[in-house]
C-alpha cells in the first residue's frame, strides 16, 4: 500500500458515515456496562476495565452532536492516542476500507452542518455515501479536557497525573 492510499475504520452513527485512521483504532467489542463517573462531561457513560487497564467509554453520537440509533449491531470501538484509550459506542462497524488523505474535502458544507466541525478533518466518499473523517486526537482534547482541568482529566482516568 503507498503512502497516499492508507487503511481506515468506518463506523456509522445516526445513520452518517465516519472514518478513522485503522491506526488509531486498537479493537471493536461488544458493548459492555462501563461504571458511572459522577460529575463526567456529557456523552461519557463511564469507565471500563480492559485487560487490566482503565479505559473512558463514552458516546460518538454525543460528542459529535448527531442523534444515535442503537440496536442489535452497536459497538464499542477503542480508540488510541498514545497510551491512552477511549471507547466510544458507535450504532454499527462498517468496515475497513482505503482512503487517500489527499481525497479529503477540507471545506466540504456537510462538515460545517456537523455539531463538531472541531472533532472532524475532512469529507470523503465510501462509494456513493460521504464519510465525515474523525479528527481522534481532537476528541481525546474533548474527553479529557488537555487544556488543564487535571482534577477532571484524573476522574476519567487519565493516566496523566
């Protein structure tokens, strides 16, 4: 595979397409009850121990301000930044598939319709659908809030101490 033409994650949420990185992707599992943190910002449904380690679950659609249809097909997906990991509930795993970051529409109208426009880097096509792809770092800012709130970034288990 050459430079330009990588591996992603697609997931649906709400019946829109996102995209991921396969690289910052570590599993898909089956959603599991994740124990509540009170006082957690919204679309956080708790922690989960994961092989030993702690890890935030939390809501796609949430995050990125789209109503979420769960069913029989929902999934936990766990993303990874650095070491640090995070498993957000998704309505259903698409698939793998190819893309070319220079296929990306950075200034595409359906990434300015989307309640995030921060949480997201561009607009691609996975045949006649368009995929909106996630900006994973941005959405670790948002879950553990990087910009200084340590008491927050320790009640959701940061392993920044």
């Amino acid at each position: 595979m050459s430079d330009s033409a990588r591996r992603q994650l697609l997931v649906e949420v709400g019946g829109c397409l996102f995209a991921a990185a396969a690289d910052e992707v570590r599993e898909v599992m089956d959603p599991t009850e994740a124990t509540p943190v009170p006082g957690a910002i919204q679309g956080v449904l708790g922690l989960l121990n994961r092989r030993g380690k702690v890890i935030v679950a939390g809501e796609l659609g949430t995050f990125l301000g789209v109503e979420s249809e769960p069913g029989v097909e929902s999934a936990l997906v766990v993303f990874a930044d650095g070491d640090r990991r995070v498993a957000l509930m998704v309505d259903r795993v698409i698939g793998m598939a190819s893309y070319s970051a220079t296929e990306l529409d950075v200034e595409s109208d359906l990434l300015e319709a989307l309640g995030a426009r921060d949480l997201a880097v561009g607009v691609g096509h996975f045949g006649p659908r368009p995929y909106i792809r996630l900006d994973v770092p941005a959405i670790f800012a948002r879950v553990f809030d990087q910009a200084g709130d340590r008491e927050r970034s320790i009640r959701l288990g940061s392993t920044v101490r």
